[in-house]
C-alpha cells in the first residue's frame, strides 16, 4: 500500500511501486491534465510539482513520491484566481495547449521560489517544456504579469 497526497486528497494505492507517476494520475486517479509527451523525461508535458519542485511524471516511479505533496494542474483554483492562470488567460498563451500544464506548474515552482524572476532564471526554470508551437514570448510575458499580480496581492 503506497500512500500519496495528491491536490491535498489522499489515496491509498496498490499498484507497482515503480509504476510512473504519470499513469497513475492519468489511469489510477483520473487526473488527465498531465500529459504524456515523450515518456523520456525531454519534453516537459508531464511536468507536476512534488513538495513544490517539478518533476517529470513519466519517469518518476510511485516510490519517489510516496510521502509527497504532488499538485498536477488540476490542483490549481478551479476560479482560475492563481496569478499565473490569470496571466496565462490575460497573455493568451496556449495555442494547441499540450503543453500547457507542465509549463504552467513550472511558472507555479519558479514563481514560488523568486518571486522576481530575471530572465535568465526563467529561461533556466522553463527550459525542461517544450512548445512545439513556439509560445515562448508569451509564456516569459505571462511570467512577468504573474509576478506582478502576486506582487500586488501580497
């Protein structure tokens, strides 16, 4: 029995310790936001936060985040009142929106982390999502609005 937190709801599992995260939100939870990308851990789409750092879901087995506090972008306000849903919808970030979810929970982490980021710390923090539809000066733009919303809300 593995126990994880999941979007601050517990679950209880059987399954396969080395069973990627990935299928486990995706198969065991019904957590479809978290995409599969690659399942080599290159492109980012499966990018979740465990205890707030990201993470590529693919390749990280249920047995490295027994204990954890895993967020997909599911476990985002519904309302779409976190600064940075709010800066995505404002900036019009997702074109096809495959991405989406691994580079939204990144600005989440890098946004957590320094709160004003420079832009080399955004390059580094988003580098590990690809966007195949090359959104990448919307997605900085959308960073620095976040950054401002949270900065006015504090």
């Amino acid at each position: 029995m593995i126990r994880l937190l999941v979007n601050d709801q517990e679950h209880e599992l059987t399954a396969d310790p080395a069973m990627p995260l990935l299928w486990v939100l995706r198969d065991l939870l019904g957590l479809t936001g978290t995409k599969y990308g690659c399942g080599i851990s290159l492109c980012g789409a499966c990018t979740v936060l465990a205890d707030g750092e990201p993470v590529r879901s693919c390749t990280t087995p249920l047995s490295k985040v027994s204990g954890k506090k895993i967020t997909t972008i599911e476990g985002l306000p519904k309302d779409r009142s976190h600064p940075v849903q709010q800066a995505w919808i404002e900036e019009q970030v997702p074109q096809c929106g495959y991405c989406q979810s691994g580079q939204i929970l990144s600005a989440v982490a890098l946004l957590a982390r320094k709160p004003r980021p420079s832009d080399a710390d955004v390059d580094q923090a988003m580098s590990g999502v690809l966007c195949r539809c090359g959104t990448y000066p919307r997605i900085r733009r959308a960073i620095r609005r976040a950054a401002s919303i949270a900065e006015k809300d504090a």
